[in-house]
C-alpha cells in the first residue's frame, strides 16, 4: 500500500530548524522558528506553571478522563482572558469554549464545524498570513480566499485596500483576522482601524474568525484582545482561536481554545454539541496536562498575578529588542530604514530585503531566516545582535 506514497519536502519552517542543527558555522543564529527565548537563548518554563503543576502533582488522586469539552477551570479562564470579565459574563448564554490540542487543534476544529454548518462557506486570509492557515482550514473542505494587508513598502498595514477588499466581500463570509503580533509580518492594525473593520464587518455581514496566539505579546493582554472584544460585543457571530504556546509558554503541551459565539442560546449549544461530536470522530479529547496547568493558574488569583507578571517582562524584552535591533541597523548601513521593525509587534517582522540576500545570510553567515524574510525578533540576544546587524548590514552593503 505505502508503495504509492511519495517522499513530500519538509515544512518549510520546521524543515529550516532541522537545516540550522546540522549546519557548522562557528557563528550560526536560528530566528527561524517562532518560539521566545531569553537573553540566554532559552525558552524557559513560567514560574506560574511550575508552581501550577506543583499544585497538580499534590492535588490530583485520579487521571480518570475529564469531560469532552474540557477542564471546566480552563474553560472559565480562557473564556474570560480573551473576552474580559464584563463581556465573558453578558456573552455567557450565547458562547462556549472548547479546550483544543494546541491553537492547531482549535482552527482544525473550528473549521470543520463552520463545515457542518456550511459547506459552502469561504474563509478569507491576510496576504500574508501564517502558512499552516491554509493546509488546515482547506483541509476542512473549507473554500479559501485573500484579501490585501501587508506594505512590503512600508513595512506596515496597507490599510487602505484591505478596507476596500472588505467591503466587498459577500454577506455570511468569513474573514480571518490576525488579533495581534500578526505572523508573519507583525504588522498590527491601531485601535481605530479595528474600530473601521469591525464597521465594515458589521455593515457587511461578515463573520470574524480571530486567531490570537500571542495575547499579552504585543502591547498588554487586555490591549492585544481589543479587536475581538469589540467584534464580540457588537456582531452577532464571532470564532476565536487561541494558543497557550507563547502566553503561558506551554509548546510542548499543545494547548488551545476555540470560542464560538452565537446570535442565541439555541445555536451556541447546537455549534458546541458539534464541536464535542467532532472531537469524538477525530482525538475524541483534548489531553489534560496543558489545559490543567492553564486552569489553575486562572482560577488562582496568586498565580494569575505571577503569570501576568512574567507575561509582561516577557512583552517588555521583546519591545526592547526590536529597538536595538533597528537601531543597530540604520546606524551601521543606509540603503534601507528599518524603522517599521518598532512600529511593528510581537515576536516577528519581515526584513524587506531581496530572497537572494537572505540566503546569503544562511550561507555565508550561518543566519537563519525564512525566504520570506520573516525574524524571529526573541531570537535575538546581547550575544548575538552586534554579530546579526552586521552581517545584515554588510549583505546590504555589498
């Protein structure tokens, strides 16, 4: 039978990650894969978590299974860290929250209930957007569509035609938004123009499909969840996806949540029942551990603090970075300003130079970006960023 099987390429990021171990430049920096690291280039585990599961290992006397939609604390608390408390109350009847494998997890589930719900129904991305958006929504059965975003001019939103592309679309589409720390680009949209999406949204019939997989990384939780607050509190249907990869640093554990709002009680429970019964068809539940750990950190107010805390440090050095790195870089070359780099936000930007530069970086300096010219900015570090800038500046430079 595997006889007919070919030999497919590795995924073009994780495949570069794989390129990047095996190189031997003395000098060599991955800002490939988009994980955060510290100065020390390491991705630590959260105090908050440690203690959490501390907490787990002492309290937990079964591993019996937790119900299908999962951990009834996790379920509280993402629901009220993506709505806020005011709205997760008022919505309360007419949303619900499934605990995912991962933010994967939560847009493959997602996806195939929107399915069930309508097989014909088109899902528009940013171009660009993260390239697992497409193999996972399309693999649903889903059509897909785009919409313009990304200035590779400036570096930022063009805001503009992806207003005017908006407005366009029919009645009952639905639109995929980047909430913040946009990847690939980190171009974000500024309050006022989610204000004028949403608008358009709500005058459109569209339906908003937010993925959020890095609340807390570009300017503050509550500031970075702004866009699908208002959208959840002025349309009548709205889908958020979330990942607990970066905001409680939990990759390996594979922890998500969709969030599925509705026009009424009726149809909330009738889109969570689907949901429960196409986890059945596929993983049947989420695993505990990543949900648990997510659960008792939010249902803690001592360890909510402590998350909070290290959320913000880590949003701090992150900001931090992309300053020095865009300083370092109009002061040591002239033929680009890269000073889009600190408009943007979260972990990731574009360089903005040619294909052929960037893999000059990779073979000549042992520098790992995509072709798309994508950085992961928490890659950088003070032992790394002189060596990084110059070798870009002197690519540039040639």
């Amino acid at each position: 039978m595997f006889e007919t099987l070919k030999i497919l390429p590795p995924d073009p990021i994780l495949g570069l990650g794989q390129e990047f171990l095996k190189s031997d430049h003395p000098n060599k920096v991955n800002l490939s894969v988009g994980v955060y690291k510290t100065d020390t280039g390491n991705t630590p585990i959260f105090k908050a978590v440690k203690a959490a599961e501390q907490h787990m290992i002492d309290e937990q006397d079964s591993k019996v299974y937790i119900a299908q939609q999962g951990d009834p604390k996790f379920l509280q608390g993402m629901h009220t860290l993506l709505l806020g408390e005011e709205l997760s109350k008022s919505l309360a009847d007419r949303s619900s929250v499934c605990m995912t494998p991962g933010g994967c997890g939560a847009l493959r589930l997602a996806a195939e209930t929107v399915f069930n719900a309508n097989p014909n129904a088109t899902v528009w991305f940013s171009t660009p957007t993260w390239g697992n958006h497409f193999p996972l929504i399309e693999s649903a059965g889903l059509i897909t569509a785009e919409y313009p975003y990304y200035d590779h001019t400036t570096g930022l939103v063009d805001f503009d035609a992806m207003l005017a592309a908006l407005e366009i679309i029919p009645a009952g589409d639905l639109v995929l938004f980047h909430a913040c720390c946009h990847n690939p680009t980190g171009a974000d949209l500024s309050k006022s123009q989610w204000d004028q999406v949403i608008d358009v949204a709500e005058r459109q019939g569209l339906i908003p499909w937010f993925d959020i997989a890095y609340q807390g990384f570009g300017k503050s939780l509550d500031d970075d969840a702004y866009s699908l607050r208002i959208a959840a509190e002025r349309l009548p249907e709205v889908i958020v996806v979330a990942s607990c990869s970066k905001n409680f640093g939990l990759y390996r554990e594979r922890t998500g949540a969709a969030l599925f709002i509705n026009k009424n009680a009726k149809q909330a429970e009738a889109a969570k029942t689907n949901a429960i019964s196409l986890m059945r068809k596929s993983y049947s539940m989420s695993p505990f551990h990543g949900g648990g750990i997510v659960g008792t950190i939010l249902s803690d107010a001592g360890l909510t603090t402590m998350w909070k805390d290290e959320v913000i440090e880590i949003c701090a050095h992150v900001q931090n970075l992309r300053q020095e790195f865009t300083d370092k870089l109009n002061s040591k070359q002239s033929k680009k300003d890269f000073s889009f780099i600190t408009q943007n936000q979260g972990m990731f930007s574009f360089l903005g130079i040619e294909l052929e530069d960037a893999l000059k970086l990779r073979s000549e300096y042992g520098i790992y970006i995509l072709n798309s010219t994508r950085l992961n900015m928490a890659g950088l570090s003070s032992a790394n960023i002189d060596y990084v800038t110059d070798s870009i500046a002197a690519v540039l430079n040639q």
